[in-house]
C-alpha cells in the first residue's frame, strides 16, 4: 500500500551510460513559479490495477466506488479546497479488445464530471495494470501503449478549453513497478532479476505514449511520479556508507534521470518528457541500507529533513515539483501534513518550486490483499453500509490542518474555501 516502504531497483551499470550529473546545468522547467495548477492541494485517487501474485487482478478505484461517484467525489473535494486530483484511465479496463477498440465510457464520465465541478485532472494512463494479452517485456508493450495514450488524448480533449488542461502521467512510479514486478514477485508479470529490464521499458512506454499524446493535443503537460527514498549506513555498519549514498542517489534517481536524458541517452530521453517532478513521499521514506524494515525516525540524527529532500530533487531536475503522494494513517494523518507543510515552506522560501501537495489516498481504500479491509488513511474514510454503499467520513483534524494552512497563506495562494 502507499505507506509501506518502497523499494527502489537500479539497472546493472553495464546496462546503462553513467554521465556524471551536471547538476547547476540542469535545465529548469518554469522557472517564473507561476502556478500551473487550480490548487495547492491535490485529492489521489488509489487507482491500482495490477494482477496480484494470486493471479486477482484489482481495480481499487471501483472499489472505492469512485468511478461511480466521482462527480459527488469532485465536490466533496472541491468544499474543502482540492480542484487538482490524480486519476486514472485504467489502461487495462479501457483496452479490453486487443486494441482494435476502447471503452472510455467511464473516463469520458469522469472528464465531464470534473469540467463541471471545475476540477484539473492528471490522469494516470498505467497504474500498474496492464491488458492481459500484453507481455510488458516485449516491442509490443510501447506501441500498444502508444495507440492507447493517443486514443485517450482525442477522447478526453473535446471535454476540455484548451490542450493545455490535459494533464498526464504515462506510467506511474515505474521504480517501484519495476521492482514489485521484475523482481519483487508481487504482481504481474511476477518476474525475477528482471527489474532493470523492466524499468527500460516503462521509461520507453512513457516516453512513446507521450509522443503519441503530443501528436493530439500538443500542450498537454506531463507530471512524472517516483518514490524519493534514501538509505542510510546502519549504524554498526559505517562501511556500507558508500553503498548508501551510491544506491541513494543514483539507483533511486534512474526513472527521472533516464526520461530526462541525462542517463542510458539510447532511451530517447529529454527533459520534456520528464515534466512536471512528481515525488512521492512518505513517512517512511528514509531508512538503513539493506535493511528496508529499519526506518529512521525525524529525530535520528541521519534523517534528511523533508525540505532537503526536496531541494536534492529540485538541484537534479529543476522544476516544478509536486508532493505526487503523501499521507499517514489513522491519528497521524493530520500531525504528519502540517510537519510536512513546514518542511515546504521551507523549501519554498529557499526557492524550490512546490507546486502542489497530494493527500494520497483521499478517500481511503481497501487492502490490496483484504478488499473487505479498508485502511484509515485518506481524507475521507469510506464505511460500507448495509446497502453495499461506501460512505465517505471526513477526517476532519486533516480537514482542519489544510484550511489553517490555507488560511494562512491567503491571498497569496488561493482563496479559503
């Protein structure tokens, strides 16, 4: 789930151009810090789809009902301040029929539900999930998904002002991804030492489906999303403080480095197809190196305060950047938003281009193993009723945190809902 930690897999070194990163010289992506966005904060739809290794594929954004409710979702959002929310196109719901058609039934309805209600959309285009008939690893995978991104840019753009509304993340957190599914055995394809492979060939997915996208709707904008994790040496073992920081920053950094470019150039990398920097950061981000069940806490002396983070992300890739997903659970959710709030203020005031913050999930979802359990992690918890419904309970201390912030940083930013 989005709060356990994420491992993060490299390519063997013999796989890829290692150049050292010209970091002063990375070119930044608007610069001005104008707001590209509605609002500062982001509702996350949980919107995997992948096949589990009991062969179960999930669908978490009809088991929140979401796809069903999503225009009084919108809404409920929308009263609390959040008009940007990252969704999901279902790649694999939507390619049913071997790619000779689509269904965008339920995307054309979310579309124009968010048109209505006055919602900015980012839609994920794979979020794990794939059609079945597809072999990830092979030719087939990039330009099925190609076809794919373009059929979904001339559906969704006749509900839009403009091109520049559309707002995309081809694959998302392809390290994670990579790993879970090229060697992690947690979901399809369940392969084994393959994860380098597999990272390659979500970055040339990502970067052939939006080629295929630009062709339709050339403004449309591009928000990439990756854990930013980082390990440590273990304290009685200072001799993996090499490794640490090598796996820290450039194991960690391969999906961005290569859509931008700046690594394995034989992708066809640049630094348009990276975009927007989304990154997804949790409480658990920061722990010992080959020890991933050791997490520090913000009062070890090793942790990296979320601000510094931030700014290593914005000297590597410029901006903007985007929180893509961050969260806690139960009575931690409204004490770890406004520290992390802090941390970007921070950040901000230091010159790094935040430009938006995800509650990620924003309305609770099932366990990817126990649909019947449903975590207490969003902005809404849901609670089925006897009817088969889900009820959305609003967090309210998390409510509250966001409107204190908001108060506090209008009108600068935004208005107060």
């Amino acid at each position: 789930m989005a709060q356990a930690a994420r491992p993060v897999v490299h390519a063997p070194v013999s796989e890829c151009v290692l150049f050292p990163c010209a970091l002063e010289a990375t070119p930044v992506l608007n610069p001005v810090k104008e707001p590209l966005f509605p609002s500062f904060f982001w509702g996350g739809i949980e919107c995997s789809s992948h096949v589990n290794a009991a062969g179960r594929r999930l669908d978490q954004m009809a088991a929140t009902q979401h796809d069903r409710l999503c225009r009084a979702d919108y809404a409920r959002m929308a009263a609390v301040g959040i008009r940007t929310v990252r969704e999901t196109a279902r790649w694999h719901w939507c390619d049913r029929f071997g790619g000779q058609e689509y269904d965008f039934s339920v995307v054309t309805r979310m579309a124009e539900a968010a048109q209505r209600e006055g919602m900015c959309l980012v839609w994920d285009l794979c979020h794990y999930g794939y059609p079945d008939d597809v072999d990830p690893f092979s030719p087939a995978f990039v330009t099925r998904f190609a076809d794919f991104c373009a059929a979904f840019a001339r559906q969704v753009l006749p509900t839009l002002d403009s091109p520049s509304q559309l707002w995309v993340t081809p694959i998302n957190e392809p390290s994670y991804f990579a790993w879970a599914a090229g060697d992690g055995r947690r979901f399809a394809p369940l392969a084994a030492g393959r994860a380098g492979d597999l990272k390659a060939q979500l970055v040339r997915a990502s970067i052939a489906g939006l080629d295929a996208i630009w062709s339709v709707a050339p403004g449309a904008g591009v928000l990439s999303c990756d854990p930013l994790v980082r390990a440590v040496a273990p304290w009685d073992a200072p001799e993996l403080a090499d490794a640490a920081q090598q796996w820290s920053e450039w194991a960690v950094t391969e999906s961005f480095d290569w859509l931008a470019g700046l690594r394995y150039p034989e992708l066809g990398g640049a630094r348009r197809y990276l975009g927007a920097v989304g990154l997804n950061i949790y409480a658990l981000c920061q722990w010992e190196y080959e020890r991933p069940r050791s997490f520090l806490s913000p009062t070890d002396p090793r942790w990296w305060p979320i601000r510094r983070l931030l700014q290593f992300a914005s000297d590597r890739w410029g901006g903007p950047i985007v929180i893509a997903e961050t969260g806690e659970t139960r009575e931690r959710r409204a004490p770890w938003l406004r520290d992390l709030l802090g941390e970007v203020d921070a950040a901000r005031a230091a010159g790094v281009d935040v430009q938006g913050v995800c509650l990620y999930p924003v309305l609770g979802p099932p366990d990817w193993e126990d649909t019947t359990a449903f975590y207490e992690s969003g902005l809404w918890d849901l609670l089925p009723q006897p009817d088969g419904t889900l009820a959305r309970i609003l967090h309210e201390p998390l409510a509250a945190t966001m409107t204190a912030w908001l108060t506090r940083a209008a009108p600068q930013k935004e208005p107060v809902p």
